[in-house]
C-alpha cells in the first residue's frame, strides 16, 4: 500500500476497510464467551509453530476447569471434534450475522448437547469424531450455555481458545475488535533485535544479533551505533508481551520502524485468512526459529510473502545506509491497548563490504504457504 499523506491510524483504516470490508460501524453485537474477566494465556496471531495463533486463549477463574462457555450469538452447530490432539473437544458455531465462532479444548459440553454428540459417537462408533450436524437442525441461542471450559486436546492448562471467523472465505479476526474488555497496563518487552546486511540487489551479505537493555525510558543496544557493511540494512525484533496480573508471555500486536522520523514498515495483527497462516515462516526469521528456537518479527517483507497484515510499507522495509553517513533508526512494540515501549539506535556503513555466504537453510514461503492445514485445526 502507498500512503503518502500517512498519519498514525489513517492508512490502517483505509487498508482495513477496503482488504478486509469491515467497519467499526458494521461489527455484530457479540456477547462474551465467558461470565468473568477476560485474562489471556494467548494473544491473536501471536507466533507459533508453523503457524499464526488463530484465536485468544482465556484463563479459567482459579486455574482448574469447569467454568461455563456460552454461545456468543444466535445460529446453529456447525461442527463437533472430539481428538485426544488439537483442539480437543470443541464445537464450531455458525452465526445467523454471518460469523463463525469456535469453542475450543472444552472439559464437556452441555448436557442436552452432550446427549446428541453421545448419539452421533454410537452411529459413528467411534469416540474420536469430526462431526457435522445437519445445517440450523441443532441452534442455539444468544448466550446459552453450551459447556464447560477445559484442558483436552493439545493443552497445557486449563483455557479456552476463542476464534472469529467471517464464515464467507474463512477470514479470521482478532476477538478483541468486538469490545471484549481487559485490563493491561503492561507495555511489551524488546528482547533482541536483528541486523540484516543487504547488497545493492538486497541479497543478504550478512546478520548479526545485538541484545537491546532499558536505557532513558526506552531500549537500545549496549553501543547506540551499528556498522552495516552493505549497501542496504533489514532488521527483525524479538518481542514479547505481558497482561496486567497474568503470568504468561503473549504476542505483540503492533510494531513500526521508522527511519529518519520516517515509518518503514507497519505491522498489526487484526485479521488474517485462515488459509495464509503457513506465511508465518516467512514473516519470521525462519533460520533463527529453526536452529536457536527463537522467534524474530521481520521489520521487512520478504518476496513471496502475501499475507496482508502491513498497512504500510516503505520499500518494504528495507533501507540504505551510506559511509560517513548515520540513519536515526527507532522500532516500536505495542500492545492491543497501545502500550508500547520502543528501541532507538543510529545505523551507518562499515566501509568494508561482507562477501556473500549461502544461508544455511534455505527456505521459500510461497511454498511453505501451500502446505495443506489438515481436518484437525491448528491452534
């Protein structure tokens, strides 16, 4: 996207409403999944393996299951898994607002419904079960209780993983666009950060990592000047978030580079098709994940990766760096409630040039993207 006359805010709401439709005006009244406060154990879209995180996680009140799920609005059963993996236990609902809700790792369902599933598991003789009812013949109503939070599946502790999808082409949302409350005051925490050094073609010459430590309210590295030795610089973050009063390391929402005063590159994590999850690997620093298990955000957009989650982008990232010359380089980490905390260094070039060396693994996105989500979701 090419927004010339940017102003914080202005470009994303223009990208938002023409690539994905939707409008604040437009967003259905949802009720919450839950009767107590919203806390997260897992944030949309935050990194994981292979994939982006698809939904939120919300803790259980005391930290054992058994707390009741409620449908959010009126529509029918779509679907019903039982797996010892995955999503566990869940129920898929199909709302009459054109919407698709998914309930997730639940400890049992609601009595009535329980019955009916017990039914379909004696015609399909078997426990394990991805089942369909007949479309609008098992409906629900807004707020009805539906079961109960638990800890089945692919689960380390008792939540419930909350999706919103667009149920026409599968688009998913971040449910906190919908007014769910929280409370967090806790700004993101900048880790470390990436150097990329790029030839005049922005083949990768050499990268280096440098640790970033508080320093005047913000971050920086130990020296707050960095040699490039190439023609051009890329970098990536490794960032992570905190909620007000929960332990658990969560994902970021937003992040921008600016350069010279100038924004680079804007990230935010509100939608995504389901289908373009697998551009993980190329949003990320692939090399990094694959052998030091760590997860770097690119603050670049790498060729072949199509997902839109970038209202803005200038030279997709990417920036040149002259000798004798310094760029004013500044990263900003946000939370969903605008909390942020921010990194600022000078970059400039060596004046010597890397040769360059192959990576050691090699990886294509539009080839990972292609890989095929199985029946089982991924979280």
């Amino acid at each position: 996207m090419n927004c010339n006359l940017y102003k914080q805010g202005f470009c994303f709401g223009i990208f938002f409403l023409f690539i994905f439709g939707l409008s604040a005006q437009e967003l259905p009244d949802f009720r919450s999944p839950i009767d107590h406060a919203i806390r997260l154990s897992g944030s949309f879209g935050e990194l994981r393996s292979n994939h982006f995180h698809a939904g939120i996680d919300l803790k259980s009140t005391k930290g054992i299951s058994g707390d009741p799920l409620y449908s959010i609005s009126e529509g029918y059963i779509y679907r019903v898994m039982l797996h010892p993996t995955g999503y566990g236990n869940a129920l898929i609902i199909r709302h009459d607002n054109g919407y698709t809700s998914v309930y997730a790792h639940m400890d049992r369902f609601e009595i009535n419904l329980g019955i009916k599933i017990l039914a379909a598991q004696y015609e399909t003789r078997s426990y394990v079960m991805d089942y369909y009812p007949e479309p609008n013949s098992w409906r629900v109503s807004k707020g009805q209780l539906i079961g109960y939070m638990g800890n089945t599946g692919y689960s380390f502790g008792p939540h419930l993983h909350f999706e919103i999808r667009r149920t026409e082409d599968d688009m998913l949302f971040n449910p906190l666009m919908f007014g769910y409350e929280i409370v967090d005051n806790v700004p993101p925490i900048m880790d470390v950060f990436r150097w990329y050094a790029l030839d005049s073609t922005r083949q990768e010459l050499k990268a280096g990592n440098l640790k970033l430590i508080k320093k005047n309210g913000g971050y920086a590295p130990v020296k707050d000047t960095l040699l490039i030795p190439g023609d051009y610089a890329a970098l990536s973050l490794s960032t992570i978030d905190f909620m007000t009063g929960v332990a658990n390391r969560n994902g970021v929402y937003k992040l921008e580079l600016y350069v010279d005063d100038t924004l680079h590159y804007h990230y935010q994590m509100d939608s995504f098709l389901r289908k373009d999850t697998r551009y993980l690997n190329a949003h990320t620093d692939y090399n990094e994940y694959f052998y030091n298990k760590k997860y770097f955000h690119r603050l670049h957009k790498l060729p072949g990766n199509n997902i839109n989650l970038y209202p803005y982008l200038r030279n997709d990232g990417v920036f040149p760096v002259d000798s004798g010359t310094y760029r004013t380089v500044k990263m900003v980490s946000y939370d969903y409630l605008n909390n942020s905390s921010t990194a600022t260094m000078l970059i400039g070039r060596d004046t010597a040039t890397a040769l360059f060396k192959p990576p050691k693994h090699t990886h294509v996105p539009d080839r990972i993207h292609h890989i095929i989500i199985s029946s089982q979701d991924v979280n």
